[in-house]
C-alpha cells in the first residue's frame, strides 16, 4: 500500500514560507516600533551632589534605522541655557530586546561602540514590557564609573 503524498504543492510552500517570514519579521522589529515619534520634557538628576541645576529640558526623536533605530537628542541645562545634540544608531545584538549603540565607524566602514576605556560613554538599549531604557557607561578621569539612564515608559494609550 502506498503513503499519501503529504508535501506541498510548489505555491502553496511558497506562501507558508512567507507566512512565517512576515511573521518573524514583524516580531524581530517589535521592539522599538511603539517608541518611534518625537518627545519633549524635562529630566531629572538622580543624586545631584554637585550644586548644580538639578534638570534639564530634552528633545527625543526616535526612528527607525536600517535594522535598528536612531535617536536625535538635544538637552539644554535648565540654569545656564547651554545646548547639546547627539544622535546614536542602535544595533540588534544576539541578546533579546538589547541593542548595541552603532558610533563610531571601524576600518571596514562599519559601526560600533565606543570605547569607556577611552573617556567615552558605551551605550546600549534594552526594552522590557512597555519601557525603552537607553543605558551609558563612561569611566572618569579616576577610574571611576558613571552610569546614566534615559527611559520612556509607553502608557496603556499607547503614548509616552
């Protein structure tokens, strides 16, 4: 007695191939997507020793960047006025809901991170339920760390 022929016929593998790939596709790229779109606020400074202005106020841009996303800061000192803009690439690591920041161009014209070694911030991303939290590490001039924190909560409207 002969088995039935179970395989599927050329279109119809084709189309299940897709099916899956769309699927794997739409949840590799989940992360970030409620984050996308442009903020604005004011921060504030967790264990501000120094006497200085304790806040900031903030731009946020975030899109979406080749297989990862870009983020567009500015942040202007609440008492002396004083502007800084930065932009980071955000790259997929082998890691789950952990991206790698993307800033500095190695010898084969591609990204990677800083280093802290260096007086450089490393950054990274994580997501965790309805939270992004852009993550740095910057060594000081005396061998200590410094570790900073920008995070955004998505709230049950879906806005941040």
């Amino acid at each position: 007695m002969k088995s039935p022929d179970l395989t599927l016929s050329s279109p119809l593998r084709w189309l299940a191939g897709a099916v899956i790939l769309t699927f794997s596709l739409n949840t590799l790229a989940a992360d970030f997507d409620p984050f996308v779109g442009h903020y604005a606020g004011s921060t504030t400074i967790v264990g501000n020793t120094e006497g200085t202005a304790n806040g900031r106020e903030i731009t946020v841009d975030i899109s979406k960047h080749k297989k990862g996303f870009r983020i567009n800061w500015s942040t202007t000192k609440a008492k002396s006025g004083k502007s800084k803009e930065y932009t980071i690439d955000f790259v997929p690591t082998k890691r789950d809901h952990i991206y790698a920041a993307a800033q500095k161009v190695n010898v084969f014209g591609g990204k990677k991170p800083l280093d802290p070694l260096q007086g450089d911030p490393y950054m990274w991303a994580r997501f965790t339920g309805k939270s992004m939290k852009i993550l740095g590490l910057l060594i000081n001039e005396q061998g200590e760390f410094e570790l900073f924190s920008y995070t955004r909560t998505l709230h049950d409207d879906g806005q941040a």
